[in-house]
C-alpha cells in the first residue's frame, strides 16, 4: 500500500479510497502475484479518479 499512496494522491483519491481498492484487489484476486495486483491497483484507481 505504501507504493501506492502516492499515486493515489496523485490522482487526487484519499486514503479511504486507496485502502477499499486496496483491500477488494487483495481479496478478489489473490492468485495473482504482487506486481499484477499492484498494477490492477492502479488501474481500479485511475478508473477512480475520473
């Protein structure tokens, strides 16, 4: 999550947003490996931030 926090602020999310994203990649796709969720993260963020 660390990694992520500033590109969440970045786009302007706060932290209660970052962490629901957070937390939903984790329990939703834990098979993938660590760089895809980040990456995942980061998509579901951007979408987000629109």
């Amino acid at each position: 999550m660390r990694q992520l926090h500033g590109f969440a602020q970045g786009l302007g999310l706060d932290e209660f947003n970052l962490r629901v994203i957070v937390e939903r990649v984790i329990v939703y796709m834990p098979w993938m490996s660590d760089e895809d969720r980040l990456a995942k993260a980061r998509n579901w963020m951007l979408i987000a931030a629109q």
